[in-house]
C-alpha cells in the first residue's frame, strides 16, 4: 500500500518500508530526506496529521524501537498498515 502525505509544501509517498519516529514531541520521517539550504534534514509531520492516520489504522506501531546514540533513549516507530 501506498500512503501520500502532505506536509507543508511537499508530498510524501509512504510504503511499507518507511518509519516514522516519534519523539515524545514531533513526528520524523527517519528514510526520507530532504534538501535544506546545505544539509539534508528528516522531515517532520504534523501531529493532528499522523495521530488521525493511527487512528484510521493506515500507520501502525512496529515491533521495533529507534535506539539513540547519543542519549540511549527508545523512541517509538510506525509504518504503513498492509490492508
């Protein structure tokens, strides 16, 4: 399944093999990137955007957990639903 997001002016082509981190604060798209000005950043998402599609079942939380390096925290992950 394919999932388009939109958020600010560009829009996101989701698969299965995306992750969204969430941070405690803001949503980040960890295996996508984006050009800005010198330096290639993760965009993120809107919140109201990603908590209606969790919602709606299109994300689900995956086993996994983003480690860290710099702090050790575990951060929780999502992905694209199959159905």
């Amino acid at each position: 399944m394919v999932l388009e997001i939109k958020s600010r002016r560009k829009t996101y082509k989701l698969t299965e093999k995306d992750r969204i981190m969430f941070n405690g604060k803001v949503y980040i798209l960890m295996t996508q990137t984006v050009r800005d000005n010198f330096i290639d950043i993760h965009p993120t998402l809107t919140t109201s955007l990603v908590k209606k599609l969790i919602k709606e079942g299109k994300l689900v939380l995956v086993r996994g957990k983003y480690i860290s390096s710099m702090t050790g925290m575990e951060y929780d992950m999502y992905t694209v639903s199959k159905n």
